[in-house]
C-alpha cells in the first residue's frame, strides 16, 4: 500500500470539474494526504487543456508523485495529460480500472469525469487509485518501459522517420 503521508498530490479541475475537485480535496486533506491545488478555484469557464498541461508537467518534473485531473468527462484531461513524456493518464469511473491502471500501468495522473460519476463513487476510485501500489511485476514493468519508449521516439514508425509516410 501506498504511504499517504509521503505521497505528494496534485489536483485540478476545469469549471464542470470544480465541484467535484473540491469534495475530493477535502476528502484527502482529511485523510491526512498532502494535496496541492492548481485550480480552477469556481465554476466559471476555462480551458481544460492550460489546468491539465500544468498538472502532468508538475507531475512529469517530479515536483509530485501523482495528479488528479477532473473535467466534465475526463477524456480531454487525459488527452492533454498523455501528450506531456514521463505522464501516464488514464479515465477511472469504477474501482477495477482505477486499482488495475496502477498495478499494471503505474498510472501517475487519474482523470475522472465531473459529469460523469457521482461524488460517492469518486471517492472510492481515488481511495482505491491512491491505496494500490504498481505490482513491479516484470511483465508490467516491461511494457511501461515500451511505452517510455515510445514517447522517447514520439511514436514514430520507421517510414516516417524515412520520410515515406506523410
């Protein structure tokens, strides 16, 4: 299990993220996790992409150890969050995908959908995300050093750095 009390958290959320960003901080302050909030701070209208490349890169730098991301469906923030190298960001809304994303993908950055799930349920996806340590075991920690990789290449495929595919 995860040390709540050394683990470095980051937050945020956009305008239809905001209220669920803000009963989740307060469910991990009271839990006694150390969670830093990079906004947004009310329900009026941003742009998720400026909150969640902010988030992965402070999360990218080792500035924290994981990130919460809360946009209206949590797609978008994983879609940003996913383009920054050293980030591994997926969409949680149950308990099976949020405990497998860490065990097998050492998922860093957990993306939820304010308009998609109810309070209750985010709170045991992020309980169950933040208690779940990644297995080390080999087969997973060899396919998350393909998908380094990967963003280490930028995904090309050997035509396009030959410049046959445009």
């Amino acid at each position: 299990m995860a040390d709540q009390n050394q683990l470095r958290l980051v937050i945020a959320a956009d305008h239809a993220g905001f209220p669920l960003k803000e009963h989740l901080k307060s469910y991990l302050k009271h839990n006694g996790y150390s969670v830093v909030d990079l906004g947004t701070h009310s329900e009026q209208l941003v742009d998720y992409p400026d909150l969640a490349l902010a988030l992965a890169r402070s999360v990218a730098s080792g500035e924290y150890d994981r990130g919460i991301m809360v946009c209206g469906t949590g797609i978008g923030g994983q879609i940003v969050a996913n383009k920054v190298p050293g980030v591994r960001a997926g969409v949680c809304h149950d308990t099976y995908s949020a405990r497998v994303s860490r065990a097998h993908n050492d998922l860093n950055v957990l993306c939820l959908g304010g308009r998609v799930i109810g309070p209750e349920l985010a709170l045991d996806i992020v309980a169950t995300w933040l208690a779940t340590d990644f297995s080390r075991e080999e087969r997973h920690l060899r396919r998350v050093a393909k998908i380094a990789d990967i963003e280490h290449t930028r995904g090309d495929c050997p035509q396009r750095r030959r410049g046959r595919v445009s």
